[in-house]
C-alpha cells in the first residue's frame, strides 16, 4: 500500500487525498488552516456567499423597471431595502464552516488521517510535522497562497483589509477604496457597490480586469460607471494609511484618496517558505511558486504539487484537478494531463464574465485565425424579459473545420451559463453541432446557439 502524504487542506489537498484512498493509498493530509483551505474559508466559499448577497441587492434595485413596488409607495425598490452585514458576514462564515466540517466528515469517510500542524519536506520521502517524521511514498504539496501585502501599507484587519478580513466587518464600509483591479478587486468592488456602499477601484492599468476580455472588460466598465462606481484608471497605489477613523490612499503621481475602509487586492504570493522544498530537490519560480509538469510532477522524484502554490491558473476547480491528476500519475491509474485550453473560469462581478479556451487578446495578437462572432444579449428576447441590457456571448471556432476553441459569455450567471461551450471546446465539437442542439426558448443560452449558427461555415 503506497504511504502518500499531503501538506495542505484545501481543494487541491482534499480532492487529492480523496482520490489516492480510492486507489488504496495509506493517506494522511497535514493541514495548519482548516480543512478546505483558504479556498473554503477565507476565499472562494466567504466572497461568493457574500456576492449572492449582493446579486440580490443588483436585483431588487433593478425591480423598478420590471413593475416591482413596496407597499411604502416608493417608486424604486432598491430605496427601501437596506444590508445588515454583520448578518450577511455571520452567514458567510457559518457556511464556509458548515462545508469545511463536511469535506473533513468526507476524508473521515475515506479513512484519511489528518495531522494539524505544518509540514516541511526532510527529502522527498520524508514530511516533518512537529517532532512526528512521516515516511512518504508520494508526496503532495498543496499549500497554496496568501495575500500580497503593498509595503508600508500593512492590514490591521479594521480599516486596512485584505481579502481574507473583510468578514469581520459589522457595518458596511462607507467609502471603501479597492486597491487593485483584477479579479479579486473587481469582484469585491462589484459586490460591495451592491450592497451600498461608495467604492473608488484603483486600477493601475488602463481598464479593471487587465488580463480578461477585452470587450467584456468594457462592459463591466460602463455598468460601474453608470451604477456610479469610481474607477481611477492608471493610478498606481503607492501607500495605504490609516487615518483616525478612515484611511488614505496615496498614488504615485502624489494624489492622495479618502476612504472608511480600504481593500488590498494586489495578488497573492505562494506558501513555499520554510518547507526545505529547494533543499529537497524541488524547483522553485523566481516568485517562490513550485515548477510542476502537466501531471503536476515536481522537479524531485515522487513530489507532486497542486494548487495557488505551482502558480498555474490560481483557481480552485484547476487546483482540485491537479491534486486528483497528481494522485491518478503517481499511483499507477489512467491519467490525462492538465489542458490549460479547456479550463473555464469565472469572475463572480454584476454581470459575471464567464471564458474558455482561446482568448480574442491571442486572435487580436495573430496567434491564430480563429474566426469570431459576437452576439449581444440586448437582441435576446429572455434577456429582455429580465430586464438585461448588458453582455454577450462569443464564440471562437477554426476556420477550416468549424471546431470551436473558445467562448466569452457575460452575463447574470455566466458561470451556468460557459458550461455548454466548455462541453463544446473539451469535446472538440464543432458549430453547427452547438447551433444543431435545441435550446429552450426564450432562453439566454438560446445566445450560444446564435453565435454558433452566424459561425456557421457553408460548403
């Protein structure tokens, strides 16, 4: 029985121990956060449980021009309807407990022992937790990362916050400045907003959500600008202060911001320190992220890593896969290699923008001939219905064969809706196969049917 040991609990750790005791390995995860990781805890669960939140305030304060009134006579909804956030956070972290509690019933399950504590590498056969030595077979690093951390500008978890406090908030931040305009920045920019309070993004790029679409980063634009969202483009934040009882930004052009509450999302920096992973035989980034292949093979004999840590699309779904590939590669079952190009992924902003496969950053750039069409969702009749005026759906496909390499759909759950040209890209499916599939009509994803019939190449 192959002695496999895992040094990190979230999803890359978790999915991997549940699938190396399918296969009859001996388990045992070393975990110091909580099983689930900051994925469950801190991350992934908390900011989408507390943007549901939001997505509710986005429609109430769009119900006006659907006929929606209060008994109170007010003509906008969105008046009369206020966020207690001590009980949205108190949600949030019930629940991101509650799913940590049954992943960990789950290893149970699985005859997985879990150690608390951290763990370092004593060579690849050997993880140290405390004074305990664990004989390893296989070895996985699953520790993901942390919150970068701007210097001189140190969170002290009440008016300065990364990503990983906002949830002991009690009240709603009444100017937040959101530092930072990728995904994580937009995201809570976009949620925050929501529900009610002033936000000013700083971007230090010309657009918020530099390495996404193009096009639907224009769209969220103009929905922030309209919603009276401040979006400070190409404004580099130089330090964060606080000041009585609010905060200020300093930019490095000298201008200085005002704020309750600030919000650092300047990325994340991998946990690899401390572990004696170089020492080990492990290959590391410049930036400290663990170098691995597609079956997510270390540089040193039977480690393996997976997740925020090896820097490879830093999302919790690519994480659980590696994790799970790591385990297939490494106790002898049938393996298919990481494919970056059917990867889907979501930002969680009003409206969401959901991608797959080929960017139109790569067609723009001549790395390929992919044709494109783009379909509006203003010309969707369930849109309509709805109330929805921003977003569309693009789709990506070979010029000689149809084949379908990639997709863009934002949208009101745009994370439901990429799943059927995911399907479509994984399976190598081409568009007048996408168009041929009935629909539900009215439907939004009627809109992928559409752009796949204008792709449709005659003979």
């Amino acid at each position: 029985m192959a002695r496999v040991v895992i040094i990190g609990g979230g999803p890359g750790g978790y999915e991997a121990a549940s699938a190396a005791a399918q296969l009859g390995g001996e388990v045992t995860v070393v975990d110091s956060d909580g099983i689930g990781g900051s994925a469950v805890l801190t991350d992934c669960v908390p900011s989408k449980t507390l943007i549901a939140t939001a997505e509710v305030m986005t429609e109430v304060e769009e119900a006006g021009e659907l006929g929606v009134r209060l008994d109170d006579g007010d003509d906008d909804p969105a008046n009369s309807v206020r966020v207690d956030l001590s009980v949205v956070n108190k949600r949030v972290k019930a629940l991101a407990a509650a799913q940590s509690s049954g992943i960990s019933r789950r290893l149970d399950r699985d005859n997985v022992r879990v150690i608390k504590g951290r763990g370092r590498l004593d060579g690849p056969e050997t993880v140290v937790v405390g004074d305990e030595r664990l004989d390893a077979d296989v070895v996985l690093i699953a520790t993901g990362a942390r919150p970068r951390i701007l210097t001189g500008s140190e969170p002290d978890g009440e008016r300065i916050l990364t990503w990983e406090q906002v949830y002991e908030l009690e009240e709603l931040p009444e100017r937040l400045i959101v530092v930072g305009s990728g995904v994580t920045g937009a995201e809570f920019a976009s949620a925050y907003d929501a529900l009610g309070s002033d936000v000013v993004l700083v971007s230090s790029r010309d657009r918020v959500l530099p390495g996404e679409d193009a096009d639907a980063a224009a769209v969220l634009e103009d929905v922030f600008k309209r919603r009276g969202l401040t979006v400070l483009s190409k404004s580099r934040a130089e330090s964060v202060q606080r000041s009585g009882d609010g905060v200020v930004v300093t930019l490095t052009d000298g201008r200085k911001v005002e704020g309750s509450h600030a919000l650092l999302a300047v990325g994340s920096l991998p946990n690899t320190d401390d572990m004696n992973l170089v020492e080990s035989g492990v290959s590391l980034t410049d930036g400290g992220f663990v170098q691995v292949d597609r079956v997510s093979r270390t540089t040193a004999r039977g480690v393996y890593a997976a997740g925020d840590c090896t820097g490879v699309l830093m999302l919790a779904s690519v994480a659980a896969m590696q994790g799970r590939i790591a385990m297939a590669h490494a106790l002898g079952d049938a393996v298919t290699p990481l494919d970056q190009s059917t990867v889907s992924a979501n930002v969680f902003t009003a409206p969401e923008i959901a991608t797959v496969g080929l960017s139109q950053a790569v067609v723009d750039a001549g790395g390929s001939t992919a044709l494109v069409v783009k379909v509006p969702l203003a010309d969707n009749a369930r849109a309509k219905m709805q109330g929805v005026r921003d977003g569309f759906v693009k789709l990506f496909c070979l010029p000689n064969t149809g084949i379908v390499v990639g997709g863009v759909v934002v949208a009101p759950r745009a994370s439901e809706l990429i799943h059927p040209i995911s399907l479509a890209v994984g399976a190598r499916l081409t568009v007048d196969q996408v168009a041929q599939s009935f629909t539900v009509y009215p439907s939004i994803s009627g809109s992928v049917a559409e752009a796949a019939r204008r792709l449709h190449l005659r003979n």
